[in-house]
C-alpha cells in the first residue's frame, strides 16, 4: 500500500480526543496516514453513518479541490473541522484514501464512533420527541 491509514479519530475544537460531544459542536476529524512511498496527490475521503451503518454524509478533500502529498516513510496527519453538521445519537466514521488517482486503503469496518448528546441545538422548550428520532438537525432563516 502507498498510502495507510493507521488511526482516525474524533477531536473537540479545544483538540482533545473525544468519544461524546453535543449535537450542533464543532469537531475535528483526524486521520494519521503512513505514506510509504512519495505521494502527490493524495484523496481522502471520509463517511459518517448512523447505528446502522446507512450513510449519512460524506466529504473528500478532492470535492473542495483540495490535496495533499507526503514522502516515503512520511506519518500524515490530516484533520477536517466539520462546524456545522447537526447529528443525533452515535455515529461511526469510515473512509477511504486515494494515492495518485488509485485507491491506497479502505478499511472495511468502521474506523471510529462517538456518541452524540442532545446539547442545546434548538431551545429547550421546542425541543420534542419527534426531534430524538431525526439523523441529522437543520436550522432554517424563515420568512413571511
């Protein structure tokens, strides 16, 4: 493999590792790669599932015309801050990486998983049942 990746993991915005955090807060998704041979253009992409396992978004660096390359024997670390995706409940992360147009790596099971706690998305007093049964939280700008 050209490309590895050997560990991925959740951080709050502060950049302590995490496994809960509150619906609606910033969070970082970080991934270590070990690059075992020079790289130009690398790709990752990463998914976020629910409980069971139903995709519910995904980014790749490449869709923001983003990459990165690395050198041989070089340990990577990429982060993505993600500061405004509204999840409920747990959520597992997988992803792929693509090394020069070719897959590289792509664990087949799911990389990490964090629990996600109701916070203060919407006030309290709005907040229902039928909201604890939703994937994902939108807010909208309302008009008349």
């Amino acid at each position: 493999q050209t490309v590895k990746i050997v560990d991925c993991y959740v951080e709050n915005i502060a950049g302590e590792k995490i496994g809960r955090m509150n619906t609606g807060d910033p969070f970082f998704v970080v991934f270590k790669l070990k690059c075992n041979q020079t790289v130009e253009k690398i790709d990752l992409c990463f998914g976020i599932h629910d409980e069971k396992n139903e995709l519910i978004t995904c980014l790749c660096n490449s869709f923001q015309n983003i990459y990165f390359s690395a050198q041989e024997g070089e340990m990577k670390i990429i982060k993505c801050l993600v500061d405004d995706l509204r999840l409920i409940h747990t959520v597992k992360i997988t992803a792929l990486v693509n090394a020069n147009n070719l897959l590289a790596d792509w664990p087949k099971d799911s990389l990490y998983s964090i629990d996600v706690s109701e916070g203060d998305f919407f006030s309290k007093e709005n907040y229902n049942s039928i909201v604890k049964d939703m994937k994902i939280l939108i807010k909208g700008k309302w008009e008349v």
